[in-house]
C-alpha cells in the first residue's frame, strides 16, 4: 500500500469530476479508503430530521469524499 499524502489544512487542486480545476482546501482525510474531504466540492443534499438544535429540519449542503487520486497537491 502506497503512502497517503493528504494531511489537514493542504491546498489541492481537483483533476477529475464536476469540480475539475477548482483549489481549495482539505478538511479531512480518510487513508483507509482512501479518500479526502475538500472544502466546497462535491456537495450533496441532505435531508435531516427536526431535533432540539434545529427544529425544523430540512436540508443541508454538505461536502462528500472524493478519492484521492482525483486530486493533486499544490505548494501554497
């Protein structure tokens, strides 16, 4: 198994998808599946179920893992 060179807070550049050429930042990362969390990219609707802290439930954006050979580093 290769070295998985994704950490926090890294600048990386989408090569592959809907979001290709955007740069942005990761804020997670997932080395056992191989995946990472970039901020804006890949966004889903989420349906969510009212609760005390948001009565009214809804939708919610939220950002999906891609994998990690569909995104480069790139020095800042």
């Amino acid at each position: 198994m290769s070295k998985f060179n994704f950490k926090k807070g890294d600048t990386v550049e989408i090569i592959a998808g809907d979001d290709r050429g955007r740069k942005a930042t990761v804020l997670a990362v997932m080395p056992k599946k191989n995946k990472v969390i970039v901020e804006g990219c890949k966004i889903a609707k989420k349906a969510v179920k009212p609760t005390e802290e948001n009565a009214k439930g809804g939708h919610v954006n939220k950002e999906m893992p891609i994998d990690a050979s569909n995104v480069r580093k790139v020095e800042a």
